[in-house]
C-alpha cells in the first residue's frame, strides 16, 4: 500500500491552474510581491506556502515594499565574547556601601 502525501490545509483547487494565493502575487524587481489586502485574505495560505517552499514574498502596499515574508531558519546561535571574563577581572573593585544599604538609605530619607 503506497502512503499517501499528508494533505495540506490549503489544498490546490484542481481546477485552477495555481494556488489561490499565488493568483494574487506580481513578480517585481525586487521579488514576489503580494498587496497587503491579498496577504491579509490569504494569510494561512500563504504562511504555509512559504513554509513548504521556502518561498519569499514581499507585501507591498500603495505599490511601495513595506514588509517581507520569509521561512524560518535556525536561529544562530551566539557565542560569548572570549575575552569577557578576563576584562571583568581587570576591572577594580570600588569600595561602597551595598545595593541594600544604598535602598535603605533613600527609604529611610522619604519617611517610609
């Protein structure tokens, strides 16, 4: 028995040449563009158009680029500058009264 592909949420209309979102996307120099009124109509779809394909569009509004759509990528992870722990031991420490000192010191001159 062949397994069958997960159905989308969004299937493809048989009779329609492309999906429902794509019928709304330009090509322009700049990329795929879909108008912000198409990308709020077909928001779900065209999420999960950009998720399988790994597609970019560009929302435009009054014919201007004002935002992208783009998949998700792993984030990078950051590392910890190397040098960080041997500048905080350079650094001296100043003699002075505690956090807690310093809080107490400024109720007690309010009168609380």
């Amino acid at each position: 028995m062949k397994k069958k592909d997960a159905p989308t949420k969004y299937p493809i209309d048989p009779q329609a040449t492309r999906p429902a979102v794509l019928r709304e996307v330009a090509s322009l120099p700049w990329g795929q563009a879909i108008s912000v009124r198409a990308a709020k109509a077909h928001l779900s779809g065209l999420l999960e158009l950009v998720a399988r394909t790994g597609r970019e569009f560009v929302i435009t509004s009054d014919g201007k680029p004002k935002a992208k759509v783009v998949p998700m990528t792993a984030q990078p992870t950051r590392k910890p500058w190397p040098g960080a722990a041997e500048h905080l031991k350079t650094i001296p420490l100043r003699p002075g009264p505690t956090a807690e000192e310093l809080i107490r010191t400024d109720r007690d001159g309010r009168g609380w």
